[in-house]
C-alpha cells in the first residue's frame, strides 16, 4: 500500500512537471523535448527502484503470517520488540498478544527495519500507536563488549525505522533480571520509571503505584521487598552503563535516543554461565544469586503501556496527502512564475513594438506602416485572446494584456499611410498602322496611274492615316509574279507614287511627309501560283511610321512636334 501510495506521488509528480514544461514555461520545442524525455526518464528510473524495493520487502523472510499482524481497527499499543527476545516469545512464535498490546518480534537487527516497513504498508493506520521495545536480560551475556555491540546493531536498526514510523518511534527498555530471593512470578514487582511519576515506582498487578519507600513501609518485615529494594541499584547501575547513557548519547550518524520509559522485571530468567548479572553479585558481594525456576516466557511488560506515548506525526494516508498538496503547492508556485515571465515577455514585446512606432515620423512611410502591422497583429492576438480567453501560461490572475489593448489601439488610429500616387498611365506608341489598297481596284493591268472611280476608294480607306510630326507615311507598291523583276519593280515603284501624289494633293501633305517604295514581287503575301494569292499580292500598303524629323510642319520645332504627338496617344 506504501509503495502504491508513492508510485501514484511519482507518477503525479512527473504530470506535473511535463505539463509545467509544455504549458508553462518559455521553452523551445528543442529544449521541451529534451526536459520531456529526461522528465520521462527519471520518472520511470524512480518507479523501477520502487519496484524493485517493494520485491526485496516481500521477498524477506519477516516470519510474519497474516494474522500475526493487528487487525486494522486495533486500538491498544503495538509494540516492535527488538534485543534478548528469545525468551519472551514461544518456540517460533512471531507475536504475542495481550489485554493491552500486540507485541510483534524481530529476531536480528536486519530484520526490525523490515517489519517496520512491512507494517506500514499493511497497517498504515496503526503507525501512531507503534513503539519500539528494547528487551534486556544480562543473566544471557557474559561479556558486556559483545552486548554493547549487539545494543549498536539494534540501535542503527531503531534509527532506519524513522523511514516508515514518521520519524524515530518511542522506544522504552526494561531489563528481566532474576530475584536473588527465589520468590515467584506471581509476587514480583515491576520497577518502572515513567514520564507521569516522578522517581521509581513500584507497579503491581491492581495495585496503584508507589515509590520505593512506600512500597516498603507497605510490606512491613517483608524480608523478600527488603531484598529488591537492596539490589534495586545494582540492577539500575547496570541499565544505566550498558543502556541508557549510550543510547543517549550522539555516535557518528546515529542519533541520540532518549528513552521514554523503562523498568526492571524480577522474575526467574535461564541464565548463562558467569552471565553479567552473575558479576555484577559477585562484584558487591561473595554471595552468589539464588536459583529460581524459569519460565517458559517471560511476563511482558502490560503495566508500562498506559504510560507511553503515542508517535508524534500523522498517519501514512495523511502523509501522503501532505506529499501530493506539496506537490501540487510546488507545481503552482512554479507555474505562476513562469505565467509571471510570459506576461512580462508580453508586455515587453509590446512595448518595444509601441516605442518603435513612436519613433518614426512617417517620412517614408514606409517603415512607419510597418511598423503599424506589427501593432495591429498584437491588436488582433489581444482582441482574440480577449474574447476567448488568454492562453494558460498568461493565466492564473497575472495576465496583462488588457492594459495592453488601449494604448495599442490609440497608436494604431493615431497615424494613417498616406495614400498611394496615381499611377503613372504611360501612353504606348503604337507600331506602324498599315492600310492595304488592292492595286486592280486602283489601276489598269500594267498601268499606273489612277483610274476615275478610285477616289472614293482611297478616301474610306486612308481616313485614318494623316500627317503629323514625327511621322513618316511610308507607300510601298507590290506586284504579282507575272513579267520579270525589273518590270515588276518599276510598276511597283510608279503606282506607289500615284498614290502619293493624291494623297499629297487631296491632303494638302507636304512632300516631307512620304517615302515612296517600290518592292515589285519581292514581298508576297500569298502564293502567285493560284489567281487568288496573285491578286493579293497586287497591292499598295500605306503605313505610319514614327521618325523623328518626319513631316515638319511649319513652326514647330522637332521635339515639340514628336512630344505633341505622343500626348494625343492615339492614331487616326
């Protein structure tokens, strides 16, 4: 359960940080994909240690069945009991349970972070009632070097538990010693100290506690309390060198452990040949202890529950709630500064679009006019926003496009482009104009002067062609085939001067204005083989062509004539 709790914390954890890359932050698609990927990575490397963790956990061998755990809704003391534990638990047994408490064993020091582990995942519920038993029988060491190592390895284990107890759990000690007396169980005393008594007192079963003194003022000439309260010392002495003042005291990076409470148990314990407790007699006096009977287990400590604390801290499911409000609180915290960013980058790049607005004149234009599509881009990407809410990652209350919106728009209406020029219509000159006469309407065959009928002919057909300086009117004569060149060309030549002598008498049209061609059969525009393409070679072309000292007109000067010209852009 512990380690499903903190896979879904990862898990959480690693959504977080890829949204806060791909929503949040100001990042290049390269840099996102890079942190993407790395995100991915440690999230999967993370997961697989819990894993694999998880399978080491169970795989131990905890000595721990199902029901050798508390039910979830138990409400006594559970107690981790670590040390001399063999004599406090049945043959293979892995827990005892009593009126008041569930003690549960750890058989080595290896073994108590385990349980711990595994109890946490099991019954997380139960965490803030867990302490942890120190359980000490000097009559089974004979060399207190070898027990004060033993007391390091549980010590180190007892440290590792914070891990899964929320922090170092309550620990309390007591030591089983037996009576030098040889009473029995049934009238031993319990020698405790605890936080709510000041001094040591005396617990017994249905008996309220009392100091020592009382307790034997109480017992009268009870010569068995005179013996307890006798070796009392002894056996505190004892506790104190080889428990209390090393568990107390800093080594390294093992903490201090202040013990919460403790107490000494007189009860018949199977001792080990010249065992500590045996020296510690023999130390004070020659006597050696009485022998008592041992018990198969010994009595456990019920009288000391009531009295311990119960664990600081919260509960796993409370804990881990704590870690995902962490989570998220750090995720928040991360994506408001980086909302904090993108709106100051907003508000910069704004702002330089607006003071480079500001400083051009408008003289050229241009620059200025681009200067206003930038602004009106951050017109419309302000507008739309406004309207269907900003982006995310300018969220979360820090937006500031709004203020951005009026001084853009007072900008943009403050300036207007000039408008365009006209364009320039530039008159094209066209080429020569050419009107084709057919010479047998005009001409006898072989003749070339004009028959009487041909003036109507040649004023709807030239009506368009008129002097004008700057051009030239250029009459070229044509013939068929028929008869030879020289022929050809000299009636050619004859005919095309007829027609400019009409056109220069009808017209009025000085002598300048012409040039006058004779090309005989040399230009055909069609076949001479048949009568058909003959007669269209028989012809007369009159065309205008542009010349620059052409046709002079009285007055005019030759640029004037040419620049009048082209400004009438029209030919008639």
């Amino acid at each position: 359960m512990r380690e499903t709790s903190r896979a879904v914390l990862t898990v959480l954890a690693a959504v977080l940080a890829l949204w806060l890359v791909l929503g949040f932050w100001p990042l290049s698609a390269g840099s996102q994909f890079a942190l993407c990927l790395c995100i991915s990575l440690i999230c999967a490397g993370v997961l697989w240690s819990q894993w694999k963790r998880r399978q080491r956990v169970f795989a131990a061998s905890l000595g721990l069945e199902e029901n050798s755990l508390p039910p979830e809704a138990f409400q006594g003391a559970v107690v981790l009991v670590c040390g001399d534990t063999s004599s406090l638990f049945s043959q293979g047994a892995a827990h005892r349970e009593t009126r008041q408490g569930w003690y549960l064993r750890a058989e080595n020091a290896e073994q108590l972070p385990l349980l711990a582990q595994h109890l946490a995942n099991v019954r997380p519920a139960l965490i803030p009632q867990v302490s942890v038993l120190l359980a000490v029988l000097p009559e089974q060491h004979q060399s207190e070097e070898s027990l004060a190592q033993s007391l390091r390895g549980w010590r180190r284990s007892i440290a590792q538990c914070r891990t899964w107890l929320n922090g170092l759990p309550p620990v309390w000690s007591v030591a089983w010693v037996s009576p030098l007396d040889g009473a029995s169980p049934e009238e031993l005393p319990w020698f405790t100290v605890t936080p709510d008594l000041p001094g040591i007192q005396v617990r017994q079963s249905s008996h309220v506690p009392l100091p020592v003194d009382d307790w034997q003022r109480e017992g009268g000439s009870n010569a068995s309390r005179l013996y307890h309260a006798l070796w009392l010392d002894s056996v505190l002495a004892l506790m104190a060198r080889l428990v209390i003042r090393p568990f107390g005291t800093r080594e390294g990076e093992l903490p201090a452990l202040k013990l919460c409470a403790s107490g000494v148990c007189l009860t018949p314990v199977s001792a080990a040949a010249d065992n500590l407790w045996q020296q510690q007699i023999e130390r004070c006096t020659t006597l050696p202890p009485a022998c008592a009977q041992a018990s198969e287990t010994l009595v456990l400590p019920d009288v000391l529950l009531p009295y311990l604390p119960r664990s600081q801290g919260i509960s796993r499911p409370m804990q881990d709630a704590r870690f995902a409000a962490g989570i998220v609180f750090l995720f928040l915290a991360l994506a408001m500064l980086a909302s904090f960013i993108n709106n100051q980058r907003l508000v910069r790049s704004v702002g330089d679009h607006l003071a480079v607005y500001h400083r051009l004149s408008g003289t050229p234009s241009a620059p200025k006019l681009q200067a206003q599509l930038r602004l009106r881009a951050d017109s419309r990407l302000l507008d739309d926003w406004q309207r269907r809410g900003e982006p995310l990652r300018y969220g979360l209350g820090l937006y500031q496009g709004m203020r951005l919106v009026p001084p853009v728009e007072a900008a943009i209406n403050d300036w207007a482009a000039p408008p365009p020029p006209r364009p320039i219509v530039k008159k094209i000159v066209q080429g020569p104009q050419t009107v084709r006469l057919d010479s047998m309407s005009l001409f006898d065959t072989g003749k070339w002067a004009l028959k009487p009928g041909s003036t109507k002919l040649l004023v709807n057909s030239l009506v368009g062609i008129r002097a004008r300086p700057g051009w030239l009117i250029v009459v070229a004569g044509h013939t068929d085939s028929t008869g030879d060149d020289k022929s050809n060309q000299a009636l050619s030549l004859k005919r095309a001067e007829s027609v400019r002598d009409w056109m220069r008498d009808t017209g009025d049209v000085p002598e300048s204005c012409f040039a006058v061609q004779g090309y005989g059969e040399s230009r055909p525009v069609a076949t001479n083989d048949t009568l058909e393409g003959r007669a269209l070679n028989r012809r007369v072309e009159i065309s205008l062509v542009p010349q620059a000292n052409a046709c002079q007109l009285p007055g005019n000067s030759p640029a004037s004539s040419q620049d009048d010209d082209v400004s009438k852009n029209e030919m008639e």
